[in-house]
C-alpha cells in the first residue's frame, strides 16, 4: 500500500517589515589605529570602512536582536504574538543551547512562536530569508520573523591587524507575510568547501578548554583568498537569483550585497553590468562588516537615505565563511 501525503497549497509572500538596531557607539579608523599598526588611509584603500559601530555590555546578541526585531513588527503593523516562528542567524554566538531564536521569541512576547538558529556566517541572513518564505508561502506560518545579529567583536582578536579594522556589531531583522504577488524570488546557494580553512577559527573550544594556556578561539582570515572567490562565483550566482525571478538587471531598484568590503561591492556590481540607476549598498563604510546583519543593515540605510524606494526589487547576495552562500530578489518593505 502506498501512502500519500496532501500536499500544502501555496501562495505569495514578501518582506512586510524592516527594523534594525545599530549599537551607538560609532569607532573611527583613528581608534582602530591606535590598536594596530596600521593608518586610517590604509584601511579605507584596503576595505573602504571609515567608521564602525561597536556594541557595548548590554547590548547582547539577544537585546540587540529584540531591537531590532521589535522595530520591524513595527513598521510592518503586526502584534508579536501573530509571529508563528523566529529565525535567527549569527556566527557569533557563544551559547549552543538553548537556541537563541527561542529566548528572543519569548523576549518579544512572541510566546507560541517556534524558533530556531542559522549558523550560516555572513550568508546566514539569506538562508534564514529563504527559510522563512518557504514557511510562509507553504502555509508553515503566517508571519515568519527573520533576524540577523553579531557581535563581531567578541570573537575577532582586536589586535589582529588583518581583520580587526573589518568587522562590527549590530543587527537586523525583516518579517516575512503573505502577498498578493510574489514578493520573494527563488534562492541560489552553494558552497566550496574545499577552501572553507579561508575563513576559519584559530582553534577549537576543546582544545582550549584542554588547555586554557592557549589563546581563546578567535576568527582568522585569508583575506586575499576570500575575495577571489567572492568575486569569481558571485556573479555567476546574482545572474541565477535574477533568472529565478524572472527579471532582469534593468528591472532592478538596488543591489544588497554582503557588506564586506567596498572595493570588492563596486567590482560585483561592475562584472554584474547593473545599470546606473541601480543603488549599490555602501553601510559597509559607516558600519564596518557585521555578517548575517549586514544585509538587513544596508537594506535599511538604502531605504532611509532615499537612495531605493520601497516596493523595489533587490538582489540580495550573502557569502562568507564555508565558504558558502545564499542570495535571492526580493521586493522591498
């Protein structure tokens, strides 16, 4: 006998609310210079970052994640308690259980909300984006909460000059709801896992629980390794969001990538041929590099400033550590 399970009737669905939470403390490359030897000249021809917020003692991963989580619910006009899950990416979370989605899910008073976390680095946001629509286009939940949130700083040595001056705090958050029209194109992933030592930790918890004399697990990068690869198999994956959503470049309002590096955005953007009135995401160089909430982030400072207008399709591009990525065309809130 042959069983048959009833399939879910889909629908349409898109992103109904941004909220994000930039941490006050703003760091100019002059602070960062006074820990590395380094210039501020240097670090803006290297990466194009002139200043970066750092997040202070209270400003968790769970606060600032609720901040921000708190601000999109807002702007898209639904009560917390009609969340039926949050998802939460982070690389930079020190606590494995419980899920951290969970304890923000309950700080939000999103009380019968499953949650749950992403470990996808700087890609995590787009994972947990196509997660969410999925979910929400199957009929899983009505409202999908989506948060990226980091505290880079709390695992990048800040003496080490060859990533400190990179990387930032903060965190971003969309909802995901049913549409009218699709508002949520396909998602493009894949990974290269023969490089994944490029973007890695120094060490491993065990080995430094085994012996504390080492120094703690931090991150490490091949910078020049990292940005090579980003640039060769990027393209090729923003070219296959677009297809997915069946539109092309020209129909484009903004591009959103992972905000890593300006020079490595603005040499995307050129291989990608995007035309001139297409906004390219800089907050890279305000908010320095926060992985899985760089791209809520820059989608808010697009928004903010003017420079897209709501209702846009983005094309979204994450990648990082892995090395691995996700991307997809949304609508914007």
């Amino acid at each position: 006998m042959t069983s048959q399970l009833l399939a879910a009737p889909r629908t349409h669905c898109r992103i109904l609310g941004l909220g994000v939470h930039r941490p006050p403390r703003a760091v100019a490359n002059s602070e960062i210079c006074e820990w590395i030897e380094s210039s501020e000249e240097w670090i803006v021809s290297r990466s194009g970052i002139r200043s970066r917020r750092f997040a202070g003692k209270d400003e968790t991963l769970e606060a600032m994640a609720v901040s921000a989580g708190r601000a999109a619910l807002r702007h898209a006009g639904v009560t917390a308690d009609r969340v039926g899950c949050v998802v939460v990416a982070s690389m930079s979370n020190l606590v494995q259980t419980p899920p951290l989605a969970v304890r923000v899910a309950h700080d939000l008073g999103a009380l019968d909300a499953g949650g749950f976390d992403v470990s996808g680095a700087c890609a995590g946001f787009c994972h947990a984006l196509a997660v969410a629509a999925d979910m929400v286009s199957t009929g899983q939940s009505t409202y999908v909460l989506v948060i990226g949130t980091e505290r880079m700083t709390d695992i990048v040595d800040p003496n080490d000059r060859t990533i400190s001056f990179l990387f930032a705090d903060g965190a971003g958050a969309v909802l995901v709801g049913p549409s009218d029209r699709p508002g949520i194109g396909p998602a493009v992933r894949g990974a290269d896992g023969a490089s994944r030592e490029a973007l890695r930790m120094n060490t491993t918890w065990d080995a430094f629980r085994a012996d504390p004399t080492l120094p703690p697990p931090m991150m490490k990068m091949d910078g020049r390794r990292v940005f090579r690869w980003a640039v060769e198999h990027m393209v090729p994956a923003g070219l296959r969001a677009l297809a997915g959503a069946g539109i092309d470049r020209h129909d484009l309002a903004a591009f959103i990538p992972h905000q890593a590096n300006i020079r490595m955005i603005e040499i995307l953007a050129a291989k990608l041929e995007l035309p001139d009135h297409v906004a390219v995401a800089g907050d890279v160089a305000v908010s320095g590099n926060t992985s899985a909430a760089s791209i809520p982030l820059a989608m808010d400072a697009l928004l903010r400033d003017g420079l897209a207008p709501p209702g846009g399709a983005a094309l979204l591009l994450g990648f990082g550590a892995g090395l691995n990525y996700a991307g997809q065309v949304v609508l914007l809130p």
